[in-house]
C-alpha cells in the first residue's frame, strides 16, 4: 500500500472513528482501524463489532492494499503533522510508514486478514432525512435510554412505523423504566417500510447517529430486523440491533389526565436546579407542591438542610404533591423547545405527562418517587 491523501481528509475520517474503536478489548485488533488504499480513495474502517464506520476520501494511490493500525495513535500523529498531504507507505512486517513535512514515522501495525468481516448491508430499503429533524428526534429520547447493560432491552432506542390516520409514521421511544421518551415525525418513503414491530438500536449507535446527523444536510437511514445503516456524504455507519423485545410501553402513558399545570420551560429548570443543589447526589429527589396559581419546588436533606422556591404557573386544580427526581425534569427541559410546557396528572401514585405546543409528536413520561 502506497498513497498520499490530504491532511484534513485523513484527519476527519479517523476523529470520526474515534468513539467507534474500542478501548479496552481481549481483541487488539478492535483497536486499530483498516485502511484500505484502492482506486482513487482511501477508506477508513472502525468497528467494535456492533458499531461499525467506513469514511472514503480521495487519493492519490500509488499502490493499492490494506493495513491495519492503533487507531488513537494514527489520528495523533496525523493531526499533528506540519503539512497539507501526507505520504502513506506500507512497509515490511505490516509497519506503516507515515511522513508530512519533515516528520517521519513508522507505526506497528497488524495484518488486515485479521480485521472482522462488516456485514452484507445492500438493497436495504431507506428513507431520507433532514439531519436537523433526525438529529431532533434522537435529542428528545436518547436521554432516557438505560445506562443499566444488564437490561439490554432497555439500553437502545426503539424504532417503530405506526399507522396514523394522517397516513404513517416513524416512532423513537427510551425508557430506563424510571421515565419515558416518545417522539412521532413524519417521514417521506415510509410507506415502503415493515416495521410495525419494531427494532431497537443500540445505545452507542444512537450517539453515533446523533453525530453525523448534527452535521446539518440529507443523510439516508437502512432499517432491517438486524442492522441499520446510516449513509451521509463520505461516511456509512453500520450498526447490528439490539437482541430483546422492547417492553409494552403504550401502558405506561396515562390515558385521562384530571389535573394540569403549565410552567415556563426556563424558569422550572433554573428553580430545579437551585433546589436540586441540597438534594442527596443519587436521587436528587425533589418535592412538587401545586397549589392554586404558583408551583412551591421543595428539596430536603437530613445531611444538608432545606431549600424551596416558588414560581407562577397556570393551575386550578386541587393541591397535588409530588415528589420526583429533579435530573429527569432537568434533562427534558434541556431537549424540548416549547416556551411553555404542560405537566399533566392523575393523581400522586402515577406519572407525570409533559408535553409541549412547539415539540411536535412528542411527549415524556416520569415516574413519582417517594420521598
């Protein structure tokens, strides 16, 4: 292998395979990334066998061939390299020699044969997306997914077609079985789709996702019943589904709400998070009292002391007094974009709905706790 490829090409291909390579592996190979020089380009692969990325850049190849190197390694190196190309020139011994400006190295590396076979992803039906609507639906659940790996079911977003009578669409839902997050959008080339049973990708492909759709522009999005596939510009994310059936989630969302505040988004996160300040560092339970007209946001700590603070809202119910944990609040206020936003109830054993006029299609559920 033998070719020279600009700096910056290079550079962004393997910051971008940076969180996909694993860290800590019985397999070194999952550490290094494959560099494969053919035709005109080079291509970059990372995978931890669940997560997979390719980047394709343009090059100049004067030999073609595949090595693979540490990827932390290689990407340091690149980026600090004092010119606009770099020269790449696969030695004896699978050692790569790396040179830019008047620096030089020669880097270990392994055998290519060695690196794990991606799977087959081609002829999986896609759908479009504007990677400013994907990236705000991902925003509106990817908080709520389970950090917990030993309930793997848990630990993925929820990818589900729901007929609608507006014609169908395309549902993410997470739940850690403390809250839950549910977002419907409207996706043009759902029609084609089978998904009324659902898939769940993995956590770590959801923030993979997130990654390339901030980035603004269309991307294409594959949905199998193994593997999705997400295609932007120069880049390809493979990612293997979650095994684990996702729980029955539609029993959790109260269907007749009988009590209903509405508060400004700003002002209830700021209270929440003054108050939060006393509360114990695991919980970080906090007491909700509605009364007439003004929200009374208490914190209680035997170690610490006590805090409350009052804010107006909208309510004409009967007194409600909740307690809750106030990160789960905080996170959600820091996803949605309603200027006001709407807690609904039924009573002080079930959990709170919040909705807002500005977030479209979705909705949030959180559970009391006693305190």
């Amino acid at each position: 292998m033998e070719l020279t490829v600009k700096k910056d090409d290079l550079a962004k291909g393997l910051a971008k395979s940076q969180s996909v390579v694993e860290r800590r592996t019985s397999m070194p190979i999952l550490s290094n990334v494959l560099l494969e020089a053919e035709g005109e380009n080079i291509t970059v692969t990372a995978t931890d066998l669940e997560t997979s990325f390719l980047g394709s850049y343009p090059a100049r190849v004067s030999k073609p061939g595949r090595l693979t190197v540490p990827a932390r390694k290689l990407y340091e190196i690149v980026k600090e390299l004092p010119s606009e190309e770099v020269y790449l020139k696969e030695k004896e011994n699978s050692f790569l020699h790396i040179s830019g400006g008047r620096a030089n190295y020669d880097l270990v590396g392994l055998s290519a044969e060695d690196f794990p076979e991606l799977p087959q992803v081609d002829g999986m039906p896609e759908l479009l997306f504007d990677g400013d609507l994907l990236a705000e639906m991902i925003e509106k659940t990817i908080f709520s997914i389970s950090q917990e790996e030993t309930r793997f079911n848990l630990a993925g977003l929820y990818v589900q077609k729901r007929k609608k009578d507006e014609g169908p669409r395309l549902r993410f839902v997470s739940t850690d079985g403390h809250r839950l997050s549910l977002i419907d959008r409207e996706v043009s080339g759902l029609d084609d789709f089978n998904l009324e049973e659902g898939v769940i990708i993995p956590r770590k492909g959801v923030a993979e996702m997130r990654k390339l759709a901030e980035e603004g522009g269309e991307l294409a999005l594959g949905l199998s019943q193994n593997f999705a596939v997400v295609k932007k510009d120069e880049v390809l994310l493979m990612l293997r589904m979650q095994e684990g059936s996702f729980p029955d989630y539609e029993v959790v969302v109260p269907k007749h709400i009988k009590k209903q505040a509405v508060v400004n988004r700003q002002a209830f996160a700021d209270v929440l998070r003054r108050m939060a300040i006393m509360a114990t560092d695991r919980f970080q339970g906090v007491r909700l009292d509605f009364k007439s007209g003004l929200l009374e946001v208490v914190s209680q700590n035997p170690d610490l002391g006590e805090a409350r603070e009052a804010l107006e809202m909208d309510y004409d119910g009967d007194t409600l007094s909740v307690g809750f944990n106030a990160r789960y609040f905080l996170d959600l206020c820091s996803a949605m974009r309603s200027e006001e936003i709407s807690l609904g109830f039924v009573d002080e054993q079930n959990p709170c709905v919040i909705t807002g006029e500005a977030d479209t299609g979705f909705l949030s559920v959180i559970m009391p706790m006693r305190l």
